[in-house]
C-alpha cells in the first residue's frame, strides 16, 4: 500500500510539474494591466518571423546592436530593417562592459545604429558579463556610463533606457546617480529593487511564442 502511494504521489507531482511549466511559458501580464508589451531578443538571436511575434501580442521589440567597444550583432541590421513592415516599433540595445571605455562603447553603438525618428528610446544593458575585474563602485564607474550615456542621447535625441540587473544596481547604485528611465528584470513578479520606479519590466524570460525558435524576454511598458 505504502508502496502504491508513494507511485501515485511521483506521477502527481510530475503533472504539476508539467502543467506549472506549460503555464509559465504562456504567461504574460494582462493587457487590461498592461496594453503595451513587446520582447527584447539576445546576441545573435535565431531567425524571427516578425509577424507571427506581433499576432502573439508583442507591440515592439528591442534588438542588441552592439556589446562593449567592439562587439556588433551580425543580424541586427536585417532585423532592424523588418520590424516596421511587420506592425512592430523598434529598439536598440547595448550590452554596456564595466570594464571597458565608456566613450569607445557609445562610439561603437553610434556607429552601428542609425538615428531614426521612429526609434525607441535606446537602452544600455548593465549586468556582470565580461569575466574581468570590475571597477570598485565610485565615481569612474559612475562617469564612464554617464560618459556613454550623453553620448548616445546626443546621437539619438532621446533619453537613454538603463536596464540594471539586480546585483549590478546592488553593487553601483546606477539608478541614484542616473536619472533615466529604468528597465528592471523579475520573472512574474514586479521588481523594485532600484531607487525610482520602473518604466520597462522584463517580466518573463521564458515565454513561448510562435516566430521565434526558444524561449524569448517578454516585457511590458509601465502603464
């Protein structure tokens, strides 16, 4: 008997779950909540086909463009290029490396992603990704992102997205001593970990859509 319901027990627990991850990757927040949403893709994402991301309710999507002073997407231009056809509004994401020269950075983002009247505002992903020494928290890690950030505002005429993970902003404050929008990260749950409010949510990175192969970021707009 004891036997029988510990067999029953694992096939329950089983169907959880599958039926807790079936769910998880077809949440979003309610658009009632929430009427803008859209995705943010990583590096070198797979083949998209736009259209089918916007009949899954995504209203624009962010692309990485550039990664510290040297890195450029291969396939950002001809993403760049399909968003409009598709219905979708677009923008550009630089993956922002503490450890190199912040003008150099904006030099390299500048020089890859072109101004356009119809851009969203860029954004600058700040995470711990480059396997270097990063700088002690203090006002040269301060000034070299702000350094980047004034130069990318100059070149698109639009305020600069900050999207801090959560042991970065811990570790640097980036959100007190640079007042921009913010884009905060937390699955499922609304974040509030930085000094001001969020204006972006990545509210899931494991959403399941037709038109990209994967798992994708799935954000919503502050209403």
């Amino acid at each position: 008997m004891a036997d029988w319901r510990l067999a029953v027990g694992a096939v329950l627990a089983v169907g959880l779950a599958i039926g807790g991850h079936a769910a998880a990757v077809h949440w979003r927040p309610s658009p009632a909540t929430y009427p803008l949403q859209g995705i943010d893709l990583g590096e070198q994402p797979p083949a998209v086909e736009w259209g089918s991301v916007r009949a899954a309710g995504a209203d624009f999507a962010y692309l990485v463009a550039t990664s510290g002073a040297r890195g450029r997407d291969p396939g950002f231009e001809a993403n760049w290029q399909a968003l409009p056809d598709a219905g979708l509004r677009r923008g550009a994401v630089h993956l922002y490396s503490l450890c190199e020269d912040g003008a150099a950075q904006a030099d390299a983002f500048n020089a890859v992603v072109p101004r356009t009247a119809d851009a969203l505002p860029a954004t600058v992903d700040i995470d711990d990704r480059d396997g270097c020494d990063p700088p002690a928290p203090g006002p040269a890690a301060t000034n070299a992102l702000r350094t980047f950030v004034t130069r990318v505002e100059t070149h698109t005429g639009k305020p600069v997205l900050l999207r801090l993970s959560r042991a970065v902003e811990r570790r640097y404050g980036f959100s007190t001593a640079l007042v921009r929008p913010l884009w905060l990260q937390g699955n499922f749950f609304r974040p509030g970990y930085a000094a001001r409010p969020w204006r972006l949510w990545r509210a899931s990175d494991m959403r399941r859509i037709d038109g990209v192969e994967g798992a994708v970021n799935w954000d919503v707009v502050a209403p």
